[in-house]
C-alpha cells in the first residue's frame, strides 16, 4: 500500500497539482505533438495524415523522456526533492516509476486526442493495432530509460534545456517519424538509422500499411527497439545515481 | 536503551580530490538538538549528507542505534528525514499539497496524509496560506512550509541543514520556538553559522572544521575546554577612547578580556575603583568556537578585538 503511496506522490507533484494550479500547462502538452502534425498534414495536402498521427503519438512518447529528464532535474537541483527522497523509504525504483507515470498523466490530454484522430485515420488490422501499441511502450520506455540517465548527470537547468531541445531535434524531428524515410535522399537515410524513433516509425507505417517491410527488416526493426531498450536500461541502472558517492 | 549517533573514521574525499571530512569519530545521545557549528567550506552539509544517507563516505562507519546505515541505509530510512541546505518548497505547489506529497512519500496514505498535513499548518500558523501557491509566500512562510513536512512525518531523527539562513529575525525566532517544541519527541541535528542559534537551541553541539571536529558536547562540556571561563566587557561611552590597563591586558572600550574566577573579582574591583562601566559574563559559544576554531582565547594576548 505505501508503494502507491510514494508512486501517487510523484505523479501529484509533477503531473496533477501542477495542470490543478497551471492549467495552461494542459494547453502546452496538447499542442506540442499537434504542431508537426499540422505542418505535414498541410505540406503534403493530406496525403501523409494517417503517417503523421502515427508519428505525433511517437513524438508524444518521446516528449515524455525529455519532459522527465527535465523534470527530474528541475526537482533534484532547484528544489531538492531528490534529497528528501532519498533519505526517505521511497526507493529509487519507486521514485522513478512513480514520476515516469506522472510524464504519461501529464500526456493524457495529447494522447487521448491523438487516439481520436488515430481511430478515425488509421486503418489497420487488429494486430496492426497491437504492433502501434508495442511501439509507443516501447518509445516510452526507451525514453524514459534516456531522460533517466541525462537526469543523472544534469546539474543545471540550462544542462536541462539544453538536453531537451537536442533530444527532441535527434528523436522526432530530423528522424522520418512523420514521413516516410524514402523521402530522405540516400546518402543521408543511414544516419537516420542512428535514432531509435526511425526504427518505431518504420513499424508503425508498415503497421498502417503505408510503408511495407521484408521479413528481415520487420525483425531486424524489433529487434534493435528492444536491444536499445536493453542497453539503456542497463545505462540507465548504472549511472543511476540515487546515493551519490 | 537509548537512541545514539556513532560516526567512526568517517572521511570523504569528492571525486575532484577535494577532501570534505578527515577522519570524523563522534558518539552522541540522540535527543534534543544537536547542532553542527563550523564556517562555510568546513564540511557540515556533507556530514549530514552522509547522516540522511544521501552520499556515500569514502571511508569509515556511522552506525544509529547499532544500524549500520552505510551498508544498510533502508533499515534508518523510516526514521530520518531531512530539509537539505537549499532545499525550496516547490513553487508549483501550496503549502498543503507540498507536505501531503512529503507524507505520500514516506509511505502515508493520502487521506491520512491529508489530514495530517492540515494538522501540522494549523499548529505551525499557515492554515491561512495553506492553499495559496508557495511562490507568493514570504520566506519565513516558504522555510515554515518545509519544517511543516518535517513535523508532520513520522520520522523522530531530523536532519535540518542551515534552516534559518537568509530568514528575517522574527521568522528566525518563530523558527526557534518551533525547533524548540520539536525537540521534546524527536532528535534534532542541525547546522547552522548563527553561534548564537546553537547555543540557545542546543542540548549539544559539535564544533567542525577543515574537516575535522574540534569539540563536541554541552556547553558546559565546551567551556571546560577553555582555560579562561568568563568574558570582561568594557561598555563606558563617557571614557571614550580611554585605555586602561589591568592585570597586564591592555583594555579598549568595546573590547573583550577573557579570564579566569580569580582574574574576573580582581579586574572587577579595579573597574569598579575607576568608576568605568562594564559586564561579566560566562563565556560565549562564540569565545569558545574562535578559542577552538582560532586558538585565540587563553593566551596572554587573549582579547579579542
């Protein structure tokens, strides 16, 4: 019972006591995934809609890692939440399954809109749907994992946003989340691969039928999600720095 | 058996080469408040960091009530908490949202926690402020906010590191009466810079520096460890800048002369003969921290400007 507890803490103070007292906040984490959306819908007369959902519900799960790492360091070094946490029962794990929540909380709005316009969009086959959702646990995870271990080595926020802006460029923007990476000329597609989110996009257009993998790549694509979601989970608990030494 | 504090060794160098604590061995009862006293830079916040089980000597043990909590940091987490050096009550938050989450964290659950929260801000005269955001509050009201969370817990060991610097004098002296109230059902370790604050606070205090503790115990226990036992204060204004001199001490008005039993009723008498006002007094933590800290106080050129 007092898990829930210490999880329930993390998520009032980074999710639900801040969009109960700064409801603009709401407005902010609604529009973030929408504007891309909004641009690639317009500059390709419609044509890529169903593609840029998919790619703003990847954006949102990534937007999600880079507003934790934010987070988390605005709360360690500005407030010294950390600090008091640390000396407290809440256990490291819980800390941070508990403010990993509040990011998803704090993307419920975006989310729920962007499942909207999914449902009305994206046509795919039920274990299309089950290959989307793979892939947005997957995304989160994966930035969760990151903008846990930038957390543990920011000491300030300009450290901070300075991560965030570079995270967001590197992770869903430069990366063909919301096109397909065909539209990239040649030479340059490889360095696409160097992001995790190509490798989701390209399952979740394959999943809505507007990219269409080989076997290989199909399994090739799983496999690197899931590997980097290993490896970082492994830097993540390494670099951990709960009881600093 | 009765709650105690036993550092042995401890030592901690930070990974840059800087050496924050050499060699700290204390044992202290773990009642009342005991407050840490040293410069900036002596290495108080780390100790205590140490203490709350926040940062990880290089060397040494420190065990409470025979726990371990180098090796077994979980097994005192229940019992301590602590208001960091610099620690602000989140901005986004109001006073009652900031300790319902310190409870929540600590394992309460939220009703409980709730009704607790509104407990503590009643007793500590924020109920007024309870739900407006903690940015528009004072800073007296910001740093009352944080030692609400630290009263509402459950936890008998609290860890406050410099609480009252940058506070006004009026919140520093409500700050008092609180610690004071506290530290009748938890132990209290505290640091701070205002001499005068330990030793009106205190049951206990230690003296830091360069790492190291220089004395630690009551004030009574302080003062033994100073050969001269009180101060002599020349307070005339009508001599202005007359210079007595007595016993071998050159006196200035304003200053201080440090002296044993038998020095004070002789100084005294000669004071008293040439008509010049001034006060007796048992020496001050301050006299004692700049003997201890300094070596000033004891030699023959004990005065102290």
């Amino acid at each position: 019972m007092y898990r829930t507890s210490q999880m329930a803490a993390s998520i009032l103070v980074n999710a639900i006591y801040a969009m109960k007292n700064f409801p603009i906040t709401l407005v902010n984490t609604l529009l973030s995934p929408l504007s891309f959306l909004l641009v690639i819908t317009l500059a390709s007369h419609g044509r890529l809609l169903s593609v840029s959902v998919g790619g703003a519900l990847i954006m949102s799960m990534i937007s999600s890692g880079i507003g934790l790492q934010g987070d988390l360091s605005h709360l360690k070094n500005d407030f010294k939440l950390q600090d008091m946490v640390v000396s407290s029962p809440t256990t490291a794990s819980v800390y941070i399954v508990g403010m990993a929540i509040s990011e998803i909380v704090y993307s419920i709005p975006a989310i729920a809109v962007l499942g909207i316009l999914a449902t009305i969009y994206i046509h795919t086959t039920v274990l299309g749907v089950f290959q989307i959702i793979a892939v947005m646990v997957l995304m989160f995870s994966f930035s969760i994992l990151l903008g846990f271990t930038l957390a543990t080595i920011t000491y300030d926020i300009i450290q901070s946003w300075a991560f965030s802006g570079i995270i967001s460029t590197l992770m869903s923007t430069i990366p063909p989340v919301y096109y397909p990476i065909t539209y990239i000329p040649m030479p340059f597609r490889y360095a696409a691969y160097a992001s995790p989110t190509t490798y989701g996009a390209e399952l979740v257009q394959n999943a809505i039928g507007f990219a269409h993998l080989s076997g290989t790549a199909f399994m090739v694509d799983w496999i690197i999600l899931i590997m980097i979601n290993v490896v970082f989970f492994i830097i993540a608990v390494k670099k951990a720095r709960w009881r600093e030494v | 058996m009765s709650s105690y504090f036993k550092c042995n060794d401890v030592s901690k160098t930070y990974p840059k080469g800087q050496m924050a604590l050499r060699g700290v061995t204390f044992e202290i009862p773990a009642s009342g408040i005991f407050s840490l006293i040293g410069r900036n830079g002596a290495g108080k916040t780390t100790l205590v960091r140490i203490l709350a089980t926040e940062l990880m000597p290089s060397s040494g043990d420190v065990f409470i009530d025979g726990v371990d909590i180098i090796k077994d940091p979980d097994s005192i987490r229940k019992r301590i908490a602590i208001i960091p050096q610099e620690a602000r009550a989140i901005s986004w938050l109001t006073p009652m949202q900031t300790v319902t989450t310190f409870l929540l964290y600590r394992g309460m659950k939220y009703a409980e926690a709730k009704a607790r929260s509104r407990e503590v801000l009643k007793e500590l005269g924020l109920t007024s402020v309870a739900d407006k955001l903690n940015r528009t509050l004072s800073g007296g009201q910001k740093r009352k906010v944080l030692v609400a969370a630290l009263v509402a817990s459950d936890a008998d060991i609290l860890f406050m590191d410099e609480p009252t610097t940058g506070l006004d004098p009026i919140s520093r002296a409500e700050l008092w009466d609180i610690l004071s109230e506290l530290k009748k059902n938890k132990f209290i370790f505290l640091t701070t810079h205002y001499l005068e604050e330990a030793e009106r606070l205190s049951d206990r205090i230690g003296i830091l520096d360069q790492g190291e503790i220089k004395a630690i115990g009551t004030m009574s226990d302080l003062r033994a460890m100073v050969p001269k036992k009180y101060s002599i204060s020349l307070i005339d204004r009508d001599h202005g800048s007359v210079e007595i001199e007595n016993n071998g001490s050159l006196m200035k008005i304003g200053s201080r002369i440090f002296v044993d039993d038998n020095e004070a009723y002789v100084i005294a008498r000669d004071l008293i003969n040439k008509n010049f006002r001034f006060s007796i007094n048992p020496v001050s933590l301050e006299d004692i921290y700049y003997s201890i800290a300094r070596k000033e106080i004891g030699g023959e050129e004990g005065v102290q400007d």
